[in-house]
C-alpha cells in the first residue's frame, strides 16, 4: 500500500490548506478517504478571519453564531426540489482556501479593470466604490449627498461605524436560516456594500459600486435600505478574472424599501468562468413604493441564484427583469419568487435567456398571493433562445394564489432562431453570421429597454457580439 499527494497543475505536489483534510490517492486494499461534501469550517477558522477583517466584536459573535447555522444545515442536493437540476457534487470543497489564507489577502492589491471603473449610468455618479478582494481601491460620494446624510461604504466600515444603523437592518430580509449559503456568507464574508438613504432624501445621480475579486473563494454582504419618501439608484457589479482552478462565491443581498420610496437597482454577474456562485436576494418593499430590479448574469461556470421581491406594502410595485447568455459548459439556474403579501400589489417579471454550446439554463418562476391580498395583478415570463442542438434550457413558471379577486398571468417558451427571419436577412445582403446576430439583438432588446442607462446597454451589446462571435 502506498499514499501519494494529488500532483498539481505544475507537476509539483499540491498543498492543501491545513484547515482542511488532504486529498489522497490509496492504492492497495485500504478504503479511500471520504469523499469532501461541503466546505470544512472549524471556529478557529473564522476567528482568524474575524481578526484579519478588524470585526467590531457584535459582528464577530454574528460569524460564530452563523457557523453553527451552516454546520447544522445540510447541504443541498439533487433530492431537494430547488436544486434537483443543479448538481454540486463536481465541486471540490477540500481544495478551497478562505479569504485570509488567499494570496490576495497579503500581497498587493490587485489591478482594477478600466470596465470596472468606468461610470455606467451616465458621465455624472453621485459616488463610486470599488474593492478589490475587500479592500476599498476607489472612493468618491458627492458634496450634495453627504449634506443629505446618504451612507454610502463598504460593509465592514459601516459595521465599525454605524453599529447600530448595521445591525437594525442586517439579516432582516434574507436571515442565516434562508439556507446553507446565505449562513456561510455571513459565516465568511470578506467583501459587501452598506448604502442608506434617510428619509425623503432624493438622489438625482446614481451610487455606482463593483467588487472585483482576484481569490479562490469571495463571501459578499450586501445590504440597501432606501428609507421613506426617498428616492435612489444603484448600479452594483461583481466581477473576477478568469482562473485555472475552481473558485468559489457565496453573497447575500438585501434591501428594504420603505414607504412611498422609490429604488432602481441594476446588478451586473460578471464572475469568471471558473466560478461556482451562489446566491440568495431579496428586496422588501413598503406601502405604495416602486422598485425597479434589473439583474445581468454573463459569467460564471455554474450559478445557483435565488431572488425574491416581497411586496409587503399595499399599492407596492415590483418590476424585475433578466438577461442571461450562456455558451461553453456554462449552467445557469435562477430561482425567483414574487410575493404579494398585501392588497392592490403589482409585479412584473421578464427573464431572457440565449444558450450556445453545451450550456444549460434554468428559470423556476412562482407567485405568491397571500390570503386577503386582494386586487393583485401579476405577471411572469420567461423566454429562451436555444442557438445549438446540444444546449438545453428549462422554464418552470408557478402560480400559488390565496385570494380570489386577483388577475395573474404567466407565459414561457424556449424555442430557436427562425429560418424565415435569417432568410430574410440574407436575402437584403447579410451573411449568416450577421443575420443570427442581428436577430439575437432583436431578441434581447425588450430587456436592454428596461434597464435605464445607456453605458449598462452599451455594455451587454458588447456582450452579445462576443457571445456570437
């Protein structure tokens, strides 16, 4: 019998974080080691964390109590109904190295993409932050909005010093128990976002912030609170490199809309193909208060992405839109919930999806009306374009309605690119390429319309050429 380390890319023998179990090869007749399920996590490890982060000692407590969260949890799998078509089990838990043990964590910071500092919304921003890994690399907030008491920081700077503006929001949309992932964020979190906007304070120019992340595993806190009569904007973008190894992130965003308030909120999923990415979000919104939620998936080897939008208010609006584009091995699983929690509520889904290559989609759609939520009117669909035969996307709408004076509609379709169109197109002079591009854009454009600025559009054009090129 003999044991012998895994080799690495390089030939030379892997290194295993000393946290975790190593990877073995058994050659003889004794059993392997275990298969690794899930991320190994003792509390010495996230007390280190705790200490590289410099955690006030409230938020410190909150990991350890997070830890247990996860450990108690079990891990999803394909027997469970949210997950049966997105399988983990080619994920290899035991080679993830945590945040502070990253080279990232104590080397120099790493260079920010031009893209990634570039405005989206327009020439003008009421501010911008952008993170590397965590650390703050850029800052601006305007003279106007500090005058109006706008918070605007990372999250672990508004933990130090805003403890008790933090800790009344934090958790309250989307608690540790919402699942295995959203306790390990907390658990982990190294990087986030903390913006609140007080009451009646009206933002004309928009809060741009994106995080890029250089390390094998990022945990993201993201926490929004537009207070009542308050009007705000925000662009959010996570984005990595491309890597030759897997790499994991987990996040949670949360936001709270109040009363008579208004948000726009257009998030941009822009992680490298390598990236395992999951996610739990949800936006609460107050009495007669509209939010606008546009969500961009362009990355990432395989997301698992749960958004909700609780109308909680009555006369409260939701309007949620989606693009997503996959090729290559690429699978994309987006689970949204629209809750109508009070009477004369509205909400609006559209997710549009292309597939290339071998990629997969799937879009599990519901809406919820409580009982006495009368007057309700709600609407999903879901829309996909399949460009090659191996690829494959699923769209499952729901409906679970409680009242009986309510109007609630839903549409899906996956379907290809008709040859009377392309015919059509070549027949005034373009190539085929051209045609099925042109096409595509076609296809896209009731999404990009939704989405308010003219550099986000700019960018998602760009986007599809490359997909199609």
């Amino acid at each position: 019998m003999s044991i012998t380390e895994a080799p690495s890319s390089n030939g030379a023998p892997a290194k295993a974080p000393s946290a975790y179990p190593r990877t073995v090869i058994v050659t003889g007749r004794q059993k392997a080691e275990p298969v690794i399920t899930e991320l190994q996590l003792a509390k010495a490890d996230v007390q280190a964390l705790s200490k590289f982060k410099r955690d006030p000692e409230w938020y410190a407590r909150r990991r350890l109590a997070a830890l247990k969260q996860y450990q108690a949890t079990p891990m999803p799998s394909l027997t469970d109904e949210a997950w049966r078509r997105t399988d983990l089990r080619g994920f290899k838990w035991g080679a993830v190295v945590l945040p502070q043990a990253a080279p990232a964590a104590t080397g120099r910071a790493a260079r920010v993409p031009a893209s990634l500092l570039k405005p989206l919304a327009g020439r003008s921003q009421g501010g911008q932050l952008v993170s590397v890994d965590g650390r703050v690399a850029a800052y601006e907030l305007a003279a106007a909005l500090k005058r109006q008491k706008v918070i605007f920081t990372d999250f672990f700077t508004a933990a130090r010093k805003y403890p008790a503006l933090v800790k009344k929001y934090l958790g309250q949309v989307v608690p540790i128990a919402e699942g295995k992932f959203a306790a390990l964020a907390e658990t982990l979190a190294d990087y986030g976002l903390f913006i609140y906007v007080p009451k009646k304070a009206r933002l004309e120019l928009p809060l741009h912030s994106g995080a890029w992340l250089t390390g094998a595993a990022h945990f993201g806190r993201l926490v929004i609170v537009v207070d009542d009569g308050a009007s705000a904007t925000v662009v959010h973008e996570a984005a990595s490199p491309e890597g030759a190894g897997a790499a994991l992130h987990a996040a949670t965003v949360e936001v709270q809309v109040g009363q008579r308030a208004h948000r726009t909120f257009v998030e941009l999923q822009s992680l490298g193909r390598n990236v395992w990415n999951f996610t739990h979000e949800r936006v609460r919104v107050g009495r007669d208060s509209k939010v606008d939620w546009i969500f961009v998936a362009q990355g990432t080897h395989l997301t698992k992405n749960f958004s909700e939008i609780d109308l909680d208010g009555e006369g409260a609006t939701g309007k949620m839109s989606g693009y997503y584009f996959s090729d290559g091995e690429q699978h994309l699983d987006h689970d949204t919930q629209q809750n109508h929690n009070a009477p004369h509520t509205t909400s609006d889904l559209l997710f549009k999806g292309a597939l290339k290559d071998r990629s997969r989609s799937v879009w599990q759609g519901m809406i919820y009306v409580a009982p006495g939520a009368q007057k309700t009117d709600g609407y999903q669909a879901n829309r996909n374009l399949v460009l090659s035969q191996q690829a494959r996307a699923d769209s499952i709408p729901g409906l679970e309605i409680m009242a009986d004076d309510v109007r609630c509609t839903h549409g899906a379709t996956v379907g290809q690119l008709e040859e009377e169109h392309i015919f059509y197109l070549m027949s005034r002079g373009m190539n085929r390429p051209e045609a099925e591009r042109l096409v595509v854009d076609g296809f896209f454009d009731p999404i990009l319309q939704r989405i308010p600025f003219e550099g986000v559009r700019e960018r998602l054009k760009r986007s599809i050429e490359a997909k199609m090129g």
